[in-house]
C-alpha cells in the first residue's frame, strides 16, 4: 500500500501535457488523469497530495485591488481548508462535467458536500462552479442544440443555488468556428438566467491565450460576461520539437509570435474591455529531455508538467537561470542526458501583474490553487502588487508628498511617459538601469523648482525587456542624505 501512495504522488506532480491547440489543455489532462481514481470522498486525496499548504496563511485583509480569481480542482482534496483567502476574490470548485447527450453533467465531484464554500463565504470570497467541456465535437454537441444548452444552463441554476454559490465559469476548450455564434448565444441566456434567478451572480469564461479556430467573438462575449478570463499558458507545451517558456511574458523574436503581452493585446484590441479582462497565470511549469544545455535546444522526448512547489526545489538544486527573452526562468541538469525545466516564479509573476496593472486590467487568474504548496512567496507577490502599499514610517510630511508615478504606456514600444513631483526646490536625477543595475540613460538632472514634471523616454535604441527607473532628490526639504524611489517598466518590441 505505502508503494501504491508513493506511485500516486509522483503521479500527481507530474501530468504528461500536449499543446493546447493540438489536442488537450493543462486543464482537460489533469481532469481526466485524476477521474480515474474515483475516489469517494473528497479528503482520500489528501492521502497522496503533498501539495497542501502551511496553516496559518490567513492574514488581515489587504483590501485588493484585483480581482484574484483561483481555480480549487478537485483533486487537491481540503487544501482550500489553509487559502489565504484574504488574498482571493474568486475561487472557482473544478468542475461540473457536461454530458453532451442531455446538457445535464457526468459528474460535480464533491461540490454537494465540499465545505470549500461555506469557508470561502466567512472570508467573503465568491464561489463559483466552473463548467468544463472539451474537444471539438463535445462542443458542437451542445451548442448546436437548443435544447441542451437550456437544460444546461437550468441544471446549473439548480445545481449553484443549492449550495449558495456565487455563479459559473465556463470552461469549453476547442470550440469549433461553426459555433462561434452558437457560443454567444448560449453565455448571452446563461448570463440572463443567472443574473436573473441569481442577483449578484458572476458569469465568467475561459478564453484561449491564441484562437486558433477563430471561434471566440470577443466583442459579443465581452457584453454578456462578468469576466474574460485568458489561460496565458501552455504557449510551450509537452509535444514542442524545443524545450521553453510556459507562459513567456514576451518574444523579442526569439520565442515566436505567441506570447502574454501579445495575447492580452489582441482580446483588447478585438473588443474586450480592460474592466472584463483578467490574465491567467500558471502555478505550474514543464521540464523536456532535450540535446543539449543551451536555450532553444531540440526536445529528445515529451516533456512533464510539475508544479511550482516542484520546479522550485528542481531549480535550487540545479541552478536557477533568468532568460531575459520571456522574462521567465528555467534551469537545466546533465543525468543521463540533458534536461531542461521552464517556469512562473515570484519574479515572473510580479512582471506579469506589473502588465495587469499598468493596462488597467481587471485582475489575474490562477491555475491552480494548491500548486505551490507552502510556499508564501507567490501569496507575497499578489499582497504586494494587488495589496493596499504599505504606509512607510519615520517621513516627514515634505518627503512623503516626493511622488514618483508609473510610466504609462507599460509596456511600451519604444516610447513612454514618467511623471514626478516634488514639494520643494530640490536637486534631483531621474535615470534608467537595465537588469543588471548598469546606468542606460539619465532623463533629468539639476535643480528643479517645486512642481510636476512629464518626462518623456524614448527607448528605441534598447532592446526588448526589463528596466528599472529611479528618482533621486538631494537633501529633500532641506534635510542632510536623499529620497530615492524606484520602479519597474517594460519594452516590449
């Protein structure tokens, strides 16, 4: 029996993937890899699931400015017993299985007896049910027939009503283009019933970070939905013929056409609006056999996803590496033969809420909760980008009112604006560094007469990535040493 566990575990952090617009998502693998344990009570998986996070995790509401919004699969058994939950508007149970020959469900898992919602309610975290069909003859089942699609939308009126739930999350993968209006149709009755038997409710879907069938009318699902939720993930996947990035931030030619930056980009320019929009973001990452050491190396076989708690320590022991292309790290091992792993790390998130932020989106999404452990560290970076900012001690009343804003656009290609103020007439330096802390450029230095000041930086002879700027005012109000500030902006050619 320990043998068995032991096989179960290993199992469970590491799911074979394929590409997502080939043939099967992160979210379709794991569902149907872990529906084939049948177990029957929601705690059995806690038996072989060394995911669960520390206690304690609660802290005091930082009032978000994000909708955080996690996705709780089943498979994670009570994990969501040690959520900070504090740091989460939505938590999204996984999942009400379609049966494509009624519109009615296979299967709700747990979600009769979870004690996920009433837990979440007490924090004030929505619940709600995501709704997951995949492939594209599923879809075209229930789509093109009005019939089911209203039996679905009653049964999941019926079924989040008798739990108190909070709405639904659509989750259809692979929607064919025939049934691109079809899908339009069907969130516009399931947002009008639920709304309407539901006050309050949220509606929200899964949108693919590419559309490769061309199936999703942004502009027409935006005006029906709560919330579009992009998966920004699987952009490398299992079956790539080279080992890369999971979610890479962007491109700078070196990855290719798809990425996050480019992703968000084309929902906003196809119709979604930014207070709809979220970003989701991978806890997890994939690691190939590949040919060599070097970056871009061929794969040699199908690669393995593993969660963040996973690619963490893989990246400890190994050698963590920064790759300034995607702005995501990896790292790689000689062990009969090379091996290379991509991942999200607190870095690479915080650069990609940096996007959310500085776009105005609505906020982020998580798959999947659980998936790093007890780690505090992802938890941290969502408190100190979506967080209410600490208030910093021991300043005078003239040192506090130096502001130094975000440059807007970010990211930006290759012009953008930064704005400071100062109270009082004060020497100050506005410079820019690159990742490693070398001067690129000075954008003002003098004596400068109280007031708000634009100053534009023109980074056309950068290259694509991550750059800092720094305020720094001398003898501040009179006083002896300095103020400095600094922030993080990004060229995105």
């Amino acid at each position: 029996m320990r043998r068995i566990l032991i096989i179960l575990v290993l199992l469970l952090i590491s799911i074979p993937l394929f590409s997502q617009h080939q043939e099967k998502s992160i979210h379709q693998l794991q569902k149907e890899y872990y529906s084939g344990f049948n177990f029957q009570k929601e705690s059995d998986y806690d038996k072989i699931n060394p995911l669960l996070p520390s206690s304690g995790n609660q802290k005091d509401n930082p009032l978000l400015s994000k909708v955080v919004f996690g996705w709780n699969p089943s498979w994670v058994g009570t994990a969501y017993t040690n959520y900070n939950y504090n740091l989460l508007t939505h938590v999204a149970y996984f999942s009400y299985e379609v049966d494509t020959a009624t519109g009615g469900y296979t299967t709700i898992y747990y979600w009769n007896t979870t004690n996920l919602i009433p837990l979440a309610h007490s924090y004030g975290v929505k619940v709600v049910l995501t709704v997951t069909n995949f492939g594209s003859a599923n879809n075209t089942k229930i789509l093109s027939n009005p019939l089911k699609r209203q039996t679905l939308i009653n049964t999941l009126i019926s079924v989040v009503q008798s739990r108190g739930g909070d709405g639904v999350n659509i989750d259809f993968e692979i929607v064919p283009a025939s049934q691109r209006a079809n899908l339009v149709t069907f969130m516009t009755d399931l947002s009008n019933a639920f709304h309407m038997q539901i006050p309050g409710s949220h509606i929200s879907i899964a949108a693919p970070a590419v559309d490769w069938n061309s199936s999703f009318d942004v502009a027409s699902l935006n005006s029906v939905c709560d919330l579009l939720l992009i998966m920004g993930y699987d952009y490398y996947w299992s079956g790539t013929s080279i080992a890369g990035p999971c979610a890479p931030l962007q491109s700078n030619g070196f990855w290719g056409s798809y990425y996050v930056a480019n992703s968000v980009n084309w929902y906003l320019s196809n119709g979604a609006s930014p207070s709809k929009l979220a970003l989701g973001v991978p806890y997890y990452g994939y690691q190939w056999p590949t040919v060599d050491e070097n970056i871009k190396s061929a794969t040699t076989g199908t690669g393995t996803a593993y969660t963040y708690n996973s690619m963490k320590g893989r990246a400890q022991s190994y050698g963590r590496i920064w790759d300034s292309y995607s702005l995501t790290p990896w790292y790689k091992y000689n062990s009969s033969g090379w091996n290379q792993g991509w991942y999200d790390d607190s870095v690479s998130l915080g650069l990609k809420y940096d996007l959310v932020n500085s776009l105005n989106l609505k906020g982020i999404g998580i798959w999947a909760l659980s998936y790093d452990g007890a780690n505090q560290e992802l938890w941290n970076t969502i408190s100190n980008k979506f967080g209410n900012p600490s208030a910093v001690g021991n300043e005078t009343e003239e040192i506090k009112s130096i502001k130094l804003y975000q440059n807007y656009p970010n990211p930006f290609n290759p012009i953008t604006k930064i704005k400071f103020v100062i109270p009082k007439s004060s020497d100050i330096k506005l410079t820019v560094y690159d990742m490693l802390g070398r001067e690129v450029k000075i954008l003002a230095k003098g004596k400068y007469a109280p007031g708000e000041y634009d100053v534009t930086f023109n980074a056309g002879d950068l290259e694509s990535g991550v750059y800092f700027y720094k305020l720094t005012v001398e003898n501040p109000s009179g006083q002896t040493g300095k103020y400095t500030e600094t922030k993080k902006l990004i060229l995105i050619k």
